[in-house]
C-alpha cells in the first residue's frame, strides 16, 4: 500500500430508536418494527406540518457516570459518550492505559450541538436575562461538542477533528480517523458521529418541502427509493467505530471487524441543499481511487436514501453512472429516520445484517407472494435490512413525469428490475450452491409472467433480494 498503514475496525457501538445492541435491532428488523412514531409533543407547534419522528425514548443515563461529566454533556454528546464506550468495550480498549497516553484520538461531529442551550442564549438575546446559562452551556450547544465529550471522557490525548456538516458529519468522522491513521499519525481513533432530535431539525426540512407528510401512518414512512415516498422523517441517535492501524491490532490480538480501504469527500460548490449527482459520483471514485479498486469490485451500495425527490433521484443516478444498473442499493433510513450527523455512522455498525438477516426459501418466497394477491407492489420485501424501499422497485424510483431515477419508462424499469434481480439472484445462488433455486428462477423467468408489467414489477420486487453474496428476499 505505498508505505501506508492499513486501518481496520476493532469496535463499533451504536444507539438507535430500535435500540442499542444488535440483537435488539436485527430482531426488529425481522419483524419489521420502525422505530418512527407520532410525535405528540410536537402538535404545539401549528405551523409544523410533520408529526413524525424516530425519537430514542428509553435512553437512560448509566450509573457510573458522575454528576461531573454529565455537566457538559447535552443529549447529543451524552449518546455521543454512550456509543464510544460500547465502541472501546466491545475492541477490549476500554479501561486499556494506551488510549490514553496519546495514541488514540476522536474524529466526530453532529449537526448541531444540544439546542435547549441554544434556546437559552437566544432567549438572553430576546428577554435581556441570562436565564439557564452557565458554566456549561456553550460546551453543550457548541457544534464540536460531541468530539470534545468524546475526548474529555475517556482521557483521549491525540488529536481531535470535529466534524459539523451535517448528513456528513459521520462519514467525514469516519474518513478523516481512517486518513489519520493511514498517514502513520497514531494508530488509534474513535470515529462516528450523533444527533439529538428536536423540532427545529424537522422545521428544517418543512420549510424546503421535504418532510414526510404521512402522519397517520408512521410506520410506512420514510420509504426510500420508492414510487410512494414523501420526505423525509428526522432521527436521532449515535455510531462510533474504534479504527486501528492493522499491525497495532494483531499485535494485541483484537478481533477485527472490517477494514476501511478507501475514503472520498468532495463538495457540490453549487447549491447548499440540493444534491448534484455528477459530484455524488465523483465522491465515490475518490473513494474507490484512493482504495485502489476497480467499480465491478463492489457489491452493495448503502445508499443514503433521505426519501425526498431530488435526492433519491441524484443518488441513484450517481450510483447507476458509476457501478451500473444493476448495483443493489438500500437505506436503513426506512426504519430509524434521517439521523442526519449519526447516519453515515450507524451504516457500519449496522453492517452485521448481511450476515443474521434470515431469508425464506425462494419457493416459499414466490408463493407467498402469489397467495397474497397483491400484484402492484404493496407487499413489503427485504433488501439487505431494509423493509420499504430498495433497488428500483415498484416500478422505480419516478418523477412527476413517470420516469423512474434511470429515466426509463416504467415498463422499461420493471423489466430492468425483473432481469437484473433474476441475474443477481442466479449468481447469487450459485455461488452459494443453491442448484434448486436456480432452477426455480430459470423456470420463473421463462413464464408468461413477464408480459404483465404489475406483476414483472412485483417479481423484480420479490428477487432484488440478492443485495449480498448469497443473500435472498423475503416477503411479507
């Protein structure tokens, strides 16, 4: 690699409104269960026009804490805090000396910092009185705040990098510890990034027309990449991963999750909300250049899959130019929300789903489809870990011109949709031994089915399963 050292992931902690370990979350991805609710205690607010959330509502603060560091944490830094420490637990770093004697650093950020000190200073700006303030108040509203938590914590000494951009702040966390230590400047990083929910964030996005409106109907909101979505719903939560430099962590004999190979960031220098796919795409071959892989090396996308119209559509478009029009791609923003600095965090931790998400036999997949009787794309499938919203399904990803994000017809994308997934699920199978269910597709591609353009949609709904080596779709 150049005389550059290799980075590999040694831990990962996270906090989710699914819950805080994987077998809390992976559970309530089988059965479905979005963490996004009606958010009752925001109808005070009459010009708020979303009611929906993914609110972390039974976070309780650990007992070992002190009254002394918990003064200068604000929500935001205390799940911050929170998932660093599941992070250095699970990488046997957490009461290790050598975090703490300057090898390890922190690179983490959010999009803002914790806003009931905000609303505190800018009440002193409307009433004149400095009620609420004190000592700790700006450390707690300040955008770095999770960094500085993070640091002050657990006694980390090397360098710190706060990362406040945003939906970036995670990924940007993520890629600037991964550059710190591949650089050769310490072999240690904790690196993620947090989000508190608040209403201001939703009022946000109301304001650009691009919150989820489906207030009656929580649990089928957000939907990314799909015909049916409407916006976005805000999140909250925290990712952190322990990066460590590959010989630092054999050395000590860590199990080793992962390894980051190749990181991009660029910026769209056009519009401060409006994603353009040409940058999107030059993001990830910055990506892919940096880690020395050819596009045809990789095989999934984690898509960041917001749900709103332009986004999804630049993104797929990016993801179609770059790795064809066959990549799978999914978001876990169908369950947790939009949590925005926490999200490119979370997909790593969240990663283990390709390997415990349980998959019906093809068969059985197939009939269970037909006995629904739902040939126009309502039933709900699995992509990877994602219940609503994939690959170009439902007829694509379309506009108010009934194209679909490919700019295909929705007769050409349902026929896309049908043979791509049967090609992947074929290879797919294949390579897992699975000679039955090769079969079995063959047969399916070759019936008449094809020439129904509802149920060709359904079928490319039912096989775009096979996002991850060998992995299969299950409906429901």
């Amino acid at each position: 690699m150049n005389g550059f050292k290799r980075v590999v992931v040694t831990g990962m902690g996270g906090l989710t409104s699914l819950g805080d370990s994987w077998a809390q979350i992976s559970d309530n991805f089988k059965h479905s269960r979005s963490g996004i609710r009606y958010m009752s205690e925001w109808d005070r607010f009459s010009e708020l026009n979303t009611r929906l959330g993914g609110p972390v509502d039974d976070f309780v603060v650990p007992s070992h804490w002190t009254r002394k560091q918990l003064r200068s944490m604000g929500p935001v830094s205390r799940y911050s805090v929170y998932a660093a420490e599941r992070a250095l637990a699970d990488a046997g770093l957490l009461d290790d000396p050598s975090i703490k004697d300057g090898r390890m650093g922190v690179a983490s950020g959010s999009s803002t910092g914790s806003t009931e000190d905000i609303k505190a200073f800018g009440s002193m700006l409307i009433n004149s009185v400095a009620h609420g303030l004190n000592a700790n108040s700006y450390v707690r509203m300040m955008p770095h705040t999770t960094a500085a938590n993070v640091s002050i914590f657990f006694g980390l000494k090397g360098r710190i990098l706060p990362t406040s951009s945003a939906c970036t702040s995670g990924s940007q966390g993520i890629g600037y510890a991964y550059e710190a230590i591949k650089f050769g400047r310490l072999p240690l990083m904790l690196a993620g990034g947090a989000e508190e929910l608040c209403p201001t964030e939703a009022m946000v996005f109301d304001a650009l027309y691009a919150t989820s409106l489906k207030n009656d109907a929580p649990h089928t909101s957000p939907s990314p990449y799909d015909t049916g979505r409407d916006g976005l719903v805000i999140g909250e939560g925290a990712g952190m991963l322990v990066l460590e430099e590959l010989e630092h962590a054999l050395a000590r004999g860590a199990h080793i999750y992962a390894e980051v190979v190749g990181f991009g960031s660029n910026a769209d220098g056009a519009h401060v909300t409006k994603p353009e796919k040409d940058t999107m795409q030059i993001a990830m071959q910055l990506a892919l250049d940096d880690a020395g892989l050819p596009a045809s090396a990789i095989g999934y996308v984690n898509g960041h899959g917001t749900a709103t119209d332009h986004g999804d559509i630049a993104e797929t478009l990016a993801t179609s130019a770059l790795f064809g029009e066959q990549m799978p791609i999914s978001s876990q923003k169908s369950f947790l929300g939009h949590t925005l600095g926490a999200c490119a965090a979370l997909i790593p931790t969240l990663a283990q789903a390709r390997d415990t998400v349980h998959f019906l036999d093809f068969n059985e997949v197939v009939q269970e489809a037909t006995n629904a009787g739902r040939l126009d794309g309502s039933v709900k499938f699995y992509l990877g870990n994602t219940p609503r919203g994939a690959s170009i399904v439902r007829k694509g990803v379309t506009t108010s011109k009934k194209t679909n994000a490919f700019g295909k017809s929705d007769e050409a994308a349902c026929s896309w949709v049908l043979q791509s997934a049967l090609i992947n699920l074929q290879n797919a199978a294949k390579a897992a031994g699975a000679n039955a269910v090769v079969n079995l597709v063959s047969n399916y591609q070759n019936k008449e089915y094809k020439s129904t353009k509802n149920y060709e949609c359904h079928a490319g709904a039912i096989m775009a399963g096979v996002a991850l080596k060998g992995d299969y779709a299950k409906v429901r």
